[in-house]
C-alpha cells in the first residue's frame, strides 16, 4: 500500500512544480500584458481615427484633388 502511496504522491508532485515554474515565467508579463489590453480596448472606443488612416485620407485628397 505504501507504493502505491508514493507513486501518488509523485504523480500530484509533478504537475504542481509544472504549474509553480509556468507562473514564475508568466507572472512578471501579466502587468505588461494587461496594460496592452487595456490601452488598445480605450483607444478602440475612444480614437476616432488612426494615425495611418488620416495619413491616407490626406494623400488620397492631394492625390484625387
């Protein structure tokens, strides 16, 4: 019963320092990632236009006018 026991207990080990050592990797871009997200959904709701689209607009007027 003892082996079986072990093996358990090896089995449950693994995944757990798994999970440990994917959040050490993970946590430290979580702050950056989230002020990624955050920044383009306000400027998705907030911009009218892009730089690049007024860029354009403005080179499509010389050039048609």
């Amino acid at each position: 019963m003892a082996g079986a026991e072990r093996a358990a207990t090896c089995r449950s080990l693994r995944p757990a320092l798994v999970g440990r050592l994917a959040f050490v990797f993970v946590a430290p871009l979580m702050p950056t990632c989230t002020a990624w997200y955050v920044g383009w959904v306000a400027a998705a709701f907030t911009v009218r236009a892009y730089p690049s689209e007024v860029g354009v607009r403005r080179w499509l007027e010389e050039r048609a006018g």
